[in-house]
C-alpha cells in the first residue's frame, strides 16, 4: 500500500503514555482553571497543585518513540487523514440531508482505555465508541493481526481503521440496531448486529474504492491483504479458535466468507447503495 500521500490527520488523540484515568486530565484541568478564576484563586498554583497530584513525578516519564513505532503513528494519521477525505467528498456528493461529513477523533491507547462507552481493555480489539464518536486502537492489535492471524501488511491495517469509521458512518446516518429493528423485525439482535458489521466492511470497501482513485494507494496484492485479514477476524474463524467449534447463533459479525465478500463488493463497486443492500436481502442470503 502506498499511504504517504495525502498528508496527517489533525485528529488523533495520543493517550499512549497516561495512565487510565488520566485521559480526562486536559479537560479537569480547564474545569479547575475556570473555576479559579470564577472564585478569583491564582489559577497557576492550582494547575500546579493539579498536575501535582495527577502525575508522581517518574511515573510516566516521557520514553524515545522507537522509529517503528513513529512509523505506525504517521501511518494512522495518513490513514485517518485519507478516510476524512474521501467520506468528506461522498457526505457533500451523495449524502443530500445530510452533506457534511463530522470528523471522527481517533485514540492511540496502550492496554485500557476510559471511553464514553466504558473501560476497555486491548483484548477487545480496535472499536468505535458512537457517544464520543471516537475510535479507539492500540497499535499491538497491529502485532496481533500479523502473528496471531497471519494477516498483517499495511492494506489490511488500514481496513481496521476504515472498518471502524465505517461505524461512525453508520451513526452519522442514524443507522443503528434500534433504527434497523423497525424495519426488520423478526431479525435477532444478533442477526442485525451481523449486518452491522458486514455493512462497515463494506463501508471500508468503499472508502479503498475512492483513495485509490484519488492517491492510487493499491499496489499489487493489496486488497487480498484486507480480505485475508476480514477472513481472519471473521466469527466462525474466531470462534473456532477460541472455543473449538462454531454457534452461528452466536455470531455477531459474520462468516470469514461474508466479510471477505462485502468489503469486495465496496471496494470494486465503491457504490454506497451496496451498502444498503446489506438491510434489504434475506439474513439467510447474505
Ligand atoms: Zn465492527
């Protein structure tokens, strides 16, 4: 994959190095300036006194970012940059009600994360959070697609991340679980949660469609590489790791095989009404 193209997202939120917990620091400490200068207190000494408390000195010195590391930081935000574009250009051109595209923040976090959705912990995997509209990634998961999975390589890397702002998408555009429940009532919560997931698959399909076209970002390969790792973290793959044996009842994201297919179907179409295609076949025929 080429990436270097484009440029940095401005909005990638580092919380590598806090301890959880302290990722709400900024804001707290805005709070207590403001409150100082309401109460006319010398706002300085208590920002010190603040951060004083907030951070045992050596606690978490700050430590050299190896060139590696540095690396997958750029190619985030290269990443995250390319996704705010193209979604940016298909909000203003193809979403009439609704032409611009909000931007997603994304969180670089190491083990726990405090988010709007809870305390989450890396073995879950990289994940959108609807109430802050944030999503959220360790960058080991990146080590863990490649040794654990075998699917690693840049393309698929970035699949994560569009598979992720292809949730935020759906929140943007109200689409949801409950709002899906109305129109396909005899689906399961499972069932509709499968479609969800199959339609960010697709939605990252879409995403590769236009950066391609725009920063010629494919190379040879490439989008194998994404479908390898859509197979790889597909449910009845995991499931089978996990446990030894597959429960379709279970599943919530959908088959290697669906998640292979969809996120093709976006990219070779790059249409978002494939994306809608997802809520109007049978469960049984996706
Ligand atoms: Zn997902």
């Amino acid at each position: 994959m080429r990436w270097e193209e484009g440029g940095e997202s401005e909005n990638v939120e580092d919380q590598r190095r806090l301890p959880v917990g302290m990722a709400l620091g900024g804001a707290g400490t805005v709070i207590a300036v403001v409150i100082a200068l309401l109460l006319g207190k010398n706002p300085l000494a208590l920002l010190q006194q603040a951060q004083n408390q907030a951070a045992p000195p050596g606690v978490h010195a700050p430590r050299q970012e190896s060139p590696e590391e540095a690396r997958k930081v750029s190619f985030v935000k290269h990443v995250l940059f390319q996704t705010e574009q193209v979604w940016s250009d298909l909000f203003q051109t193809q979403v009439p009600r609704q032409p611009t595209y909000r931007k997603p923040k994304l969180v670089l976090f190491t083990g726990k994360v405090n988010s709007a959705c809870g305390l989450a912990e890396s073995a879950v995997g990289p994940f959108y959070c609807p109430a802050d509209q944030k999503v959220y990634i360790d960058l080991g998961f990146y080590d863990e697609l490649k040794n654990r999975f075998h699917a690693g390589g840049d393309f698929a890397n970035a699949y994560v991340i569009a598979h992720e702002v292809g949730h935020h998408v759906q929140n943007l555009l109200g689409i949801s679980i409950e709002s899906k429940h109305r129109k396909l009532p005899r689906d399961t919560e499972n069932q509709l949660s499968v479609r969800l997931e199959l339609q960010a698959d697709c939605l990252a399909g879409v995403w590769a469609h236009y950066a391609d076209q725009k920063w010629h970002i494919l190379e040879a390969g490439d989008a194998e590489k994404a479908i390898t790792a859509a197979q790889a973290i597909g449910d009845d793959k995991l499931q089978k790791q996990g446990q030894g044996y597959v429960v379709p009842e279970k599943f919530t994201h959908g088959t290697s095989k669906q998640r292979a297919y969809w996120f093709n179907e976006g990219l070779i179409s790059g249409n978002l009404k494939e994306a809608d295609r997802l809520f109007s076949l049978p469960y049984d025929k996706l």
